[in-house]
C-alpha cells in the first residue's frame, strides 16, 4: 500500500472492533463476544479501512488480530449478513463481496506482519481472516472451519481458493473448502495451518510475545520480505530471482544494513530504525 494519503485524517475512535497501540504494536480485536465475534457490514469495512490507515501512517511495526470472549471470529452474522444479501440485487452482492476480499487483500499487503491470535471458533470469514495473517498463533481449543460450501456458497470466499493451497498444499486445501468441515487444533498444526501452538488460554500472549519480536526487529526487511513472499507465489523462478535481487540492492543501500554491519563491528545489539 502506498504511504501517500489525500486530506483525509486518521480515525480517532472505531465503532465495530476495538483498537490499541503501543510500542509500534496495533492490537485489533473483534468484539462482539455475545455473538462469537461475527462479522457485519460496519465490521468489514472498519477492518478494510483501519488497515489502510495503519498502512499509511508507517507507525506499526506489527499487528495483532484477536477476538474477545469464547472465540476468535464465528464469521459473518447470519442475521446481518446472510439474511439482508437474500433482498440485495447482483450488483449488490458483488460490491459486498468485493468489500469482503478488499479485507483479505489489505491484510496481505500491509506493510507489516499480521498475526491471528486464535482460539476456540475460526469459521468462515473468521476462518479466512485467519488465514490471510503472517502468523497464526492458536490455542489447543482452537477449530478452523471453512464453511462456505454448508451455506450453498464457494468455498472459494474471500481468497481461500487462492490462499490456502498455498499454505496447507492442494489436497488439504480441497477436503477442508469442499467439505467445509472443522479442524481442530492438533489437525491444523499438522497441517501447517498453525504457525505456533500456545499453551492453553495463552494464545493472546503469545502472539504479543511474538508481536514484540516482530516489531523491535528491523520492519523494513520484515515489510519487504513480505511483500516478496506475496508477490513471487505466482512467478516463473527467473523472475523471483530478479525481483529479489532488486529488493536486496535497494535494501543494501538502506539505514538498517549499514546499523547492522556497526553493530557487529561494536559488539552490541543493533538499534533497528525501519528505513
């Protein structure tokens, strides 16, 4: 995402998740606990927005998504969402649906790690919201389930088709959207889907502990490397190799590369600037 912003400000307050910051840590945590977190129209777009802000302003090293209460993300509310698309038109429900991705998209391509601290339900959305972070940190309750097909839809919703092959390989990926079945924890480790299984009920600490890693270490190589991660799952070898090149000759000439090469002169632990 392009850091250049119009006149618009930064939101102050957000009215469907809650949102805190400190030492270069966004922590996002969906909170609607009564009904599992599950997302709304005004959810959707607050995510999609947030992460566009956060993007530009350059202030977050890392970012955590949580939710609050018995589980992560239930997916999108039956009532708010899949009762009101039955009265939308084609245009309608494409704008929705584009909305939706644009989520997914902005998780991908913001310039810092995205970790999913993830316990009990991760279904649908929730599910996809998971999957589309850098990291996924669970909790032994936690269950993922892509439950699209169960509701007469795709179970390629929001990139899954896309994403999930690409980290749990085609077969997996086939049984889980086709099916729209849970996996529980120990599955999903095995899988792949988990990147780090906390102890229980520590997830949320373990991806601030994670968070904390990430963001005192140096966010410029950590905002390319992802962006290269994304960008080359789709390249012929000589043009990853190329791009990474490139990368790695404009990184050479950047401020942390010559704080690195200090550091070790001096002995001491290098002062990491993002730049």
């Amino acid at each position: 995402m392009s850091p250049f912003a119009g006149s618009a400000r930064s939101t102050e307050a957000w009215q469907h998740i809650r949102v805190t910051r400190k030492d270069g840590i966004a922590t996002v945590t969906l909170a609607r606990p009564d009904k599992l977190n599950a997302l709304t129209f005004e959810a959707y777009a607050d995510l999609r927005d947030l992460l566009a802000e956060l993007s530009r302003e350059r202030s977050v090293r890392a970012l955590v998504l949580a939710g609050e209460g018995r589980g992560f993300c239930s997916g999108g509310d039956v009532d708010e969402i899949i009762g009101a698309t039955l009265g939308m038109d084609t245009a309608q429900l494409l704008d929705f649906n584009r909305m939706t991705g644009q989520v997914v998209r902005a998780v991908r391509e913001c310039p810092f790690p995205v970790i999913a601290a993830v316990h009990g339900v991760a279904a649908g959305a929730g599910a996809v919201l998971a999957l589309a972070a850098d990291f996924r940190v669970a909790d032994p309750s936690a269950r993922f389930a892509f439950l699209f097909t169960k509701v007469g839809l795709s179970g390629g919703d929001m990139g899954a088709a896309y994403l999930l092959p690409r980290v749990i390989g085609l077969g997996h990926a086939t049984r889980l959207l086709m099916l729209g079945d849970a996996v529980r924890a120990p599955e999903a480790e095995r899988l792949g889907l988990i990147s780090e299984l906390a102890d229980e009920g520590r997830a949320d600490e373990a991806a601030a502990a994670l968070a904390r890693r990430l963001a005192e270490g140096p966010a410029l190589a950590h905002a390319q490397t992802k962006a290269l991660l994304t960008a080359e799952l789709d390249m012929p070898l000589a043009a990853a190799v190329e791009m990474d090149a490139a990368t790695q000759a404009l990184l050479m000439n950047s401020a942390d590369y010559a704080e690195f090469h200090a550091a070790f002169t001096e002995k001491r632990t290098p002062k990491w600037q993002g730049k």
